[in-house]
C-alpha cells in the first residue's frame, strides 16, 4: 500500500486542499491524508478538503505536543512531527510514503520517484542540479547552509533500514528541529544531509521537473502548454512546482528573499503562478488563512519586546547609578 501525507495548521487548508486535489487527480490509487496540527474548527468543512483521510496530530501523540508545543513555532512543529508520523504509516502497514509539502502542487504523475523506489529505499530531491550564478540571492553557497536536499518531499519505503533512520532523524528534530541558521539548525531539513551517507539505496532524483521552486528557477525555464507545464522542452514535464514562501498579496514578488527572479522579470513563470493562485483562492484563501493556529510558540510583539527592553535599560542604568554612589560614599568613608 502507498500513502502521501503534508502537514500544516487550519490557516494553511487552501494549500493542503489545493496539494490534495492535485495529487489525487494524478495518482487515484494512492491514499492521500492531511496531518493537521490544530484543533477542529467549526467553520471548516473537513470532508471537502480533497483528501482520502484527516489526521488530527494532537490527538495521535498528545505527549508530544504537549511537550514542544511552546518550545516551536508553528513551522518549525510542523516539521519536529514529520518522522512520527512517517513511522505511524509504517505501522499500519503501509509499504510506501511520501512526505509533500502543503505548498506544492502536482502537474504529473510521480513515475520517476516510484520507479526509483523499486531498486531503492529512499528518494531526495536537492534544491539545485548545477551551479547558481555569482549575484543575488539564493545563491548556491546560501543552499548550502539549509541543506543540500529539500525536505518539502520525501519518499521512503518501510525498511528496517529507513525506519532505523527515521527513529534517529526523530531524536534530533525534537531536539534540534529549529530554523537557527547560525547554529546550523534549519528545521528538520538539514540531517536529510546524512542519508547518502548512513544508507546504501538512496536515490537522488536530479529530473528537473520535480521539486521546480524559486531557488532552482536559474536551471529551469517553465514552457506552458494548456493547462500542462514543461521544463525547458517539452520533453521534461513539470511533475509538481515548489510554491515556497510565496504569497499572493506580494505580487511581483515569488518569494520574500529571492532577489533573482519575479514575476515581472520571469514571464515564463506568470502562467504557472497565477494557476496555484486562482487554486488558492478557489480553496478559500481569503477566509481560511485568518484562522489563528492553536499549537506553536507565538511571535513576540517586536514593540512590546522594545518597551521592555528599553525599561530594563533604564532599570539597570539607575541600578548602577546607585552602585557607583554608594560606592563613592564607602570610599569617603575609608
């Protein structure tokens, strides 16, 4: 039996919906579910999200939400719970997983990825298949630093082996699951690093229509055909796009810190765009990206944050004008 599974919270439904849809449509056979990491909202129909089944994670390991649930924040929670739930599949007998980011959406059937999984136990995708230029931003030396493979999908079979992994990459993400750049950290990412490395049949999947995304758009020219997608020709169809960090409130802008491309420098990427955007909206963007997310370390009110620390300033300053005072009177005092 084969499963994908995204993860996400009630205000990133449209995505999960939008993902879910997508997938089913191009593999039928394949059961779909969305982990979701929030309690029931009653404004939601749930049943009409597009997927085969609806996990609620809270429930499925209470002990581990209630454990790290003011420890991260919502994204880096999301990720932290990613191997259980790889090795709760495996326990009900599923054979195959795949892990899909909610921010993705499926153009094509993962024919390479199941095809590769027949000789081998795990597939990768990495976030670039040749070298960046030498300006703007990502570049391939700012790759490096969040992991040379990209956790937004992840295929692995259930092999003693892989599950192995999976009970060790879940030790460090509770532990370590943080998006922490200058200590290394960069969610659950960046110890994907070591599969080659701890196993022998590890395939990295270098098609350029899988995991197309902002950072690897210096390789990869999008060619639209109706409502298909190609890469460079239209021998290499898009197998699923990578909508990482976009919002459509931003336009031009695809992604918050890519410098290189947007959608009024790209016009090969504007159909592509405006597709998952229409999709969104469809899904109930506009209503469902309001919800306020339940589990997760809230942001601190930057000019709360500021007052406080101003009066703690003003509180040490005073502290030590009445230490160098009494200091002054001890020593007229000798």
């Amino acid at each position: 039996m084969k499963l994908a599974f995204t993860i996400c919270a009630n205000n990133y439904l449209a995505h999960a919906k939008t993902l879910a849809v997508s997938f089913k449509k191009h593999h039928p056979d394949v059961t779909f579910c969305i982990a979701i990491l929030d309690e029931p909202n009653a404004s939601i129909n749930y049943e009409s999200l597009g997927a085969d089944t609806i996990l609620w994670i809270h429930e499925l390991f209470p002990e581990l939400v209630a454990g790290i649930k003011d420890t991260y924040n919502i994204a880096e929670i999301c990720t932290v719970v990613k191997p259980k739930l790889f090795t709760h599949f495996f326990n009900n007998s599923y054979n195959t997983v795949l892990y899909v980011d909610p921010d993705i959406k499926v153009f094509s059937a993962f024919t390479h990825v199941f095809d590769a999984l027949k000789e081998n136990e795990m597939v990768l995708t990495p976030h670039i298949c040749s070298p960046t230029g030498e300006t703007g931003h990502p570049q391939d030396k700012d790759l490096m630093r969040t992991g040379i493979y990209n956790l937004g999908f992840l295929a692995v079979n259930n092999t003693e082996p892989i599950k192995s992994f999976i009970k060790w990459w879940d030790k460090r993400v509770q532990a370590y699951g943080f998006h922490d750049l200058k200590k290394g950290y960069f969610y659950d990412q960046i110890w994907l690093g070591y599969a080659p490395a701890f196993l022998d049949k590890v395939y990295v999947l270098r098609h350029l229509g899988y995991n197309v995304a902002n950072w690897n758009l210096h390789e990869r020219k999008i060619i639209s055909s109706g409502e298909k997608y190609y890469v460079n020709d239209k021998t290499t169809p898009v197998a699923f796009f990578h909508y990482s960090h976009y919002k459509i409130e931003n336009f031009p802008s695809i992604a918050v810190y890519n410098q290189n491309f947007d959608l009024e420098n790209r016009e090969d990427i504007v159909p592509i765009f405006m597709d998952y955007k229409n999709s969104l909206l469809q899904n109930d963007y506009e209503k469902l990206k309001e919800i306020p997310y339940k589990f997760g370390k809230r942001k601190v009110d930057a000019s709360k944050n500021s007052k406080e620390l101003r009066a703690n300033k003003g509180r040490i300053y005073k502290s030590f004008q009445l230490l160098k005072k009494s200091l002054r009177m001890a020593l007229k005092g000798c």
